[in-house]
C-alpha cells in the first residue's frame, strides 16, 4: 500500500471546492500548518486525521491510503 495522504488532501480540498485555511478552520488548526501537512513538512496529527475523515465523510484509511 502506499500512503497518498498529501495528494489525497490536495484533491479533498479540490473537489469541496475550499483552500486550505477554510480546511484549517473546520478541524480548528491554521491554514499554514494544513499547509505543512501538504506539502510535507509536517506530519497530521491522528485526532486531526479523524476530524478531516468525518468533515469529507470518508473512511479514515481511504484517505490516507487512497481511492
């Protein structure tokens, strides 16, 4: 399995049509630190993870792992 998690957001964040600082407001974080997760340079914390899955309501490891 490969973990997609950063290309996932990308396209999460596409197809809901919103950026990455309206992202960070619905799971209370920043715009620049969704940006990290993005682009690598931080990783997403699990209880973040849970809290994105539940907003796109979708599996937690489909987001991750991919479609």
């Amino acid at each position: 399995m490969t973990y997609n998690l950063k290309e996932n957001l990308r396209f999460l964040l596409s197809v809901n049509n919103i950026n990455q600082s309206e992202l960070g407001d619905l799971i209370g974080s920043s715009g620049k630190t969704v940006s990290n997760w993005i682009n690598g340079v931080a990783n997403t914390p699990l209880e973040k993870l849970i809290l994105i899955s539940k907003e796109f309501d979708i599996p937690l490891d489909t987001m991750v792992f991919g479609y």
